[in-house]
C-alpha cells in the first residue's frame, strides 16, 4: 500500500484526494486509522498530493494575541448551542456583511461541511459533533468562492483548517477567515455508525444526532420531531464513555500537532471550563476565545457577544489539548483487537471499563424501576 504521508498518520483532511489531477488517492478509514492511498496504476508521480500533505509540510501555527470569554447575547441562542454559541453569531454577522460560511453539518447520515449563504440555514451547524468530520470536496468550492472575491468563514477542526490553507497555498488574507476547534480528538464516523446500529437507531430517517447538552455529554438523535437519547437520562451512553476517554480518536490525533497554545487559524472557540464566573453560567454554556489574528479578534468584537477577560493559566490548564495532544490510553489496542474479533463496539466498551459500565448499567436499571432519582 503506498501513501501519501507515513502510514496511519493521515488526518483525514482530503487535500490531496482534492488536488490529484488524475483521481488516484482514496482516504481509507478503518476506524483505527486513517490512510490516504495512492493508486500506483493512475499515479503520474506528479507529487502534487504531497506538497498539500500537512504531515508532510506543516501549516505555521500563530501565536495568540488575545484571550476571551464569554457567550452569546441572545439566550435563546446560547442555550441551542453547545458552549457559549460564539461559532453561531460569528457566522451570523459574517454572513450579514456578505459573506458565506463554511462549517459541520448532519446530513443524510453523514457529517460533512457544507456552505451557507443565508442565516436561515445555519441552525443545522449548532453543536459539537464529537465525530471526524468529513470535509471531501470543499476546498475547491472554497477556492471558487475565494477567487469571486466572496469572503469566507470556515469553521472547523484544527486539521481541517490546515487542510484548507495547505489547499489553497496562496490566497488573499482578507477574503478567508478561519476558526478551529480547540479539540481533544475525534474518532471515525463509522464507528459511530456501528453502534448507533447496535442500538437499532433507524440511520436513515434521522434528522440529526446530539452529543452533548452544555455539560452534559450524552449521545441522542432526532427522528421527526422527538428527540430519543441513546442512555436514560443521567446514565452515560458507552459511545460517550468512550469518547470521552479518548479511547478510540483515529490514531493520527495521539500525535496532534494543533494540541498546542499556538493554533492554525484566526481564532480559536472552546469551552471555558476553566472559568470562575460561577455555576449558574457554567451550566448556560461558557465560550472561550483564542484570537491569533487582528481581523480574528475584529470579528468577535463586531458579533452580538459578550466578551469578558479570561484567566489565561487557568483556561489552558482545565484544556489539556492547549498543552499537549490526547495520551494514547492503554485499553486501546485491546478496545480494535475485540472489534477486529467481530466483538460489538458496546461490548468492547464495556470490556475496557468494566466498572464503568457496569455502574452506568446499574444506575439505568435503579432509574427504570424508580429507585433512583437524578438531581
Ligand atoms: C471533536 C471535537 C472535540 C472537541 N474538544 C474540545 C475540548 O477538548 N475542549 C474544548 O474546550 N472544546 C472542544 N470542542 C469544541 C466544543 O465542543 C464546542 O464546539 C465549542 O466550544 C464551540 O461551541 P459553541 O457554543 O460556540 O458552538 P457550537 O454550537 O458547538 O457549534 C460549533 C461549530 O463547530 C462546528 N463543528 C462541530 N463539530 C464539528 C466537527 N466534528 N467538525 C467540524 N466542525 C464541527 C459546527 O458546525 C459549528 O459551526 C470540541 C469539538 C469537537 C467537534
């Protein structure tokens, strides 16, 4: 098998798919790993995937400028999103001046990045989706939009981001604004897919899939205007007892060279855990702000947000990923040897953690027969 970068280092990012004049490169993800490989019949050794490869030629990282926190001002607003709703109003506003954004949605049982033009589409780009987006095709519309001297937004994962500027090599500074994710790791989709069939979720007819609510984490998806969570409430779902682990992110984030203070795009949104602004905001979802760029920081100021200050040490500490990337956890060979075995992904969660699960299933059990009341 030959690759574009060193195998299993892929970061699924498609430039180079994207690049290839002659077709000849297929991302093949088999839930550990990802690999972009080259077909050798098709392949005219031009090494036009390579010099987009950002394994190969590492993007600039940008030192940050400025710090913030805070959430969005229209409640409503704040409570639909994951964290503080910062990535919804900059888009809003991008979008009321002119421009198109580019971000993560569910659609037709994938997660893929698509362009939004009109406000009145970006209420399907709300939420983490803690899942390895796939951004196949959207950098040449991106360059399209670029070249019609159209600005953009991209919203993203680090290393899709990177992806993106790799793509583009040279482009007007003014037309593209980025933001990535401040991000501990992402696992395949497939994966998901798997177990959301092992809990016979009708794939096909749902609308979209939830994985958290503020702070709580809990796989839920959405079929006609219902809303069915995969655990009882209270009790934690094994994909997100996994998740959150960090036990089964592709291989390639163990290695993450965006797990940094130093990041790849003008601004950077997270989850202020580290915030001392008290519970009752905490549990309203507060945004962190992570400025490497003036026209970054020129964004935030003009979108209906409020900014606050943010204790820096702090933020980077309860955010292990501004530090340094997720450790590879020790139960993770065993978690792809149990599924290579043709163990169900639930099985094999609960393999790895066995008084985790056991505790949840217990608790699921207790809440069914009312004997346990969550707080
Ligand atoms: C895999 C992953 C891991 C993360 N890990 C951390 C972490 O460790 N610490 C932390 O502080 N924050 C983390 N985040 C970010 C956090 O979950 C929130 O998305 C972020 O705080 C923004 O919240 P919000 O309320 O502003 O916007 P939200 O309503 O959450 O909207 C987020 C924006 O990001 C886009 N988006 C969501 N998921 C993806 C995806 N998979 N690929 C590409 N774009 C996506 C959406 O389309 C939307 O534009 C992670 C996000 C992801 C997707």
């Amino acid at each position: 098998m030959k690759t574009v970068c060193d195998v299993n280092l892929c970061a699924g990012c498609y430039a180079c798919t994207e690049i290839c004049p002659k077709d000849a490169i297929t991302v093949i993800d088999d839930t550990n790993s990802l690999n972009a490989v080259i077909d050798e019949k098709k392949c005219i050794h031009c090494k036009a995937c390579e010099k987009v490869c950002q394994q190969i030629h590492p993007i600039e990282l940008k030192q940050p400028i400025a710090w913030f926190q805070g959430w969005c001002n229209d409640d409503s607003s704040r409570s639909r999103s994951s964290s503080g709703g910062f990535a919804y109003e900059l888009m809003k506003r991008f979008i009321s001046e002119g421009g198109v954004v580019c971000s993560c949605v569910y659609n037709n049982t994938h997660f893929v990045y698509k362009i939004a033009s009109s406000e009145v589409d970006l209420e399907k780009y709300r939420g983490s989706k803690y899942v390895k987006s796939n951004p196949e095709g959207i950098y040449s519309e991106i360059r399209s939009i670029i070249d019609s001297h159209r600005k953009v937004l991209f919203i993203g994962l680090p290393c899709h981001v990177a992806g993106l500027k790799c793509y583009l090599g040279k482009y007007d500074d003014e037309l593209l604004y980025t933001a990535d994710l401040i991000c501990h790791g992402s696992p395949s989709q497939k994966l998901l897919k798997k177990f959301l069939a092992e809990k016979r979720v009708p794939l096909d007819s749902i609308s979209n899939i939830s994985f958290r609510k503020k702070s709580v984490f809990r796989l839920s998806y959405r079929t006609n205007n219902s809303e069915v969570s995969i655990a009882p409430q209270g009790v934690r779902d094994r994909f997100t007892i996994g998740f959150l682990k960090g036990l089964f992110y592709t291989k390639n984030c163990y290695s993450c060279r965006y797990a940094t203070q130093n990041r790849v795009s003008d601004i950077t949104l997270g989850d202020s855990w580290g915030s001392s602004l008290g519970m009752e905001e905490g549990r309203k979802g507060i945004s962190l702000a992570i400025c490497q760029t003036e026209k970054g920081i020129q964004l935030l100021q003009k979108s209906d947000i409020k900014l606050m200050d943010v204790n820096i040490e702090k933020a980077i500490m309860a955010n292990h990923q501004l530090r340094e990337p997720s450790k590879m956890t020790k139960e993770r060979d065993l978690f792809f040897s149990l599924i290579k075995a043709g163990n169900t992904i639930n099985k094999s969660i609960r393999r790895c953690y066995p008084k985790m699960c056991f505790r949840q299933s217990i608790k699921a059990i207790l809440i069914k027969c009312h004997l346990y009341k969550q707080v």
